[in-house]
C-alpha cells in the first residue's frame, strides 16, 4: 500500500468534541425551546435536495449567510431570545477538542505527514472551533464547506479538497466518523478510515504504515 502524502480529517466527532443532548437540554430548560422543532431546523444529513435543507444545511452549504441563519432560526422559533443567545446556543454543542486526536494529528506532523481537515461546517460553528486553543493550528490547509459552498457526500466536494491539496487521489487518507461521507471518498478513489473510537484509529493508521 503506498504510504499517504495527506491525511485529511474530519473535524466534529472527530478531532472537536461534540453534546448534542446537552445543546438540547438547554434549549428546553433554559430557552424553552421546543426539542422537536429544533430538530428540524438543526437537521443536517444533507440526505435531501437543496431546496429542502434545514437552515443549518443552507448555512452549511453556505447558502445562507451566519447572520440570516441565526435570524431564520429566532423567527421560526417564535421566541423572544435574543440573537446573541441563539448563536450561543448554537455553539454549545462543540465542547472542545479530542485531546487524543490532537496529540495524533501533532505526532503524525513530526513524522512529515502534511494534513487538513475537511468538514462540513458554517460560519458560526467554525468560528467557536476557532476559540479552541490547537485546532485551527493543526492543519496545513482546510475545506470549510460554507467557504466552497460543497458538502460532503457530494463527490464534488472531494474533488475540490484534491485541488486545493494539490495531488492524486492515491496521496491521501480521509477520517470521518459518518460512513456516508467516508464512502463517497472510497468512492471518488480516496482511501477513507470510519472513526469509531481511538484504539481502532490506531489500529487502521498501524495497518496503513502511518505509525511506527
């Protein structure tokens, strides 16, 4: 197997760590903020055409601006929280980040591994990744899909992460912790690894000879 120039990674679940329920309790306890229609605004599985994402997937898939998706989403709730408290809420369910994987990712950089991430990702939520004091320091390049306006699964989005890596398909290795995502990447010819939890990562980068 030849041995990867790139190794892309996902961000959320990945190398950030994620509280959905912990969001979801406070939008009801301290918001009082129906779960359900939360739900439906917050969905992002991009499963559906453009036409019928939630806000988060138009901001996502940068279709929408931070400031019309935090707007849109006061206005669909019909509540009285101020702007700054939804985009609050918004960011409370990336944590912080995955100490295991930061150490990783730093341990593969020392042996000349070059690396990205690759995530599907809007303005609001990149902007608390942002606060976190290594992650937006790791990575040699980034494909924010609210910059590119291309989500994963969508094949074109790999193929614009090869163009901005600069190499073939064969040069790189994807991390995600959604099977979809990661079988589009097989799909498009990239090597691609599921995350589930850190001991099987290890195991996958050790069969791959990505660490000694």
């Amino acid at each position: 197997m030849k041995v990867p120039q790139w190794i892309v990674w996902d961000l959320g679940g990945v190398v950030v760590e994620l509280d959905f329920s912990g969001m979801m309790e406070d939008a009801t306890e301290k918001f009082n903020i129906d779960k359900s229609e939360l739900l439906s605004l917050i969905r992002e599985e991009f499963k559906v055409s453009p036409s019928s994402y939630s806000l988060t997937e138009k901001a996502v898939a940068g279709l929408i601006t931070k400031e019309i998706y935090i707007s849109e989403i006061k206005s669909a709730i019909s509540s009285d929280v101020p702007e700054c408290e939804i985009e609050s809420l918004l960011k409370r369910v990336l944590v912080g980040e995955k100490n295991e994987t930061v150490l990783l990712i730093k341990k593969l950089a020392r042996h000349g591994f070059r690396q990205a991430c690759m995530s599907n990702i809007d303005q609001t939520h990149w902007e608390k990744i942002q606060s976190f004091p290594n992650v937006d320091n790791l990575f040699e390049k980034k494909f924010l899909s609210f910059e590119h306006k291309l989500v994963k699964p969508n094949a074109d989005a790999f193929f614009k992460m090869l163009e901005i890596l600069g190499c073939d398909r064969d040069e790189v290795v994807f991390i995600d912790d959604r099977e979809d995502n990661v079988k589009s990447a097989r799909d498009s010819g990239i090597d691609g690894i599921v995350f589930e939890n850190h001991a099987q990562l290890l195991k996958d980068f050790s069969a791959r000879g990505l660490l000694t």
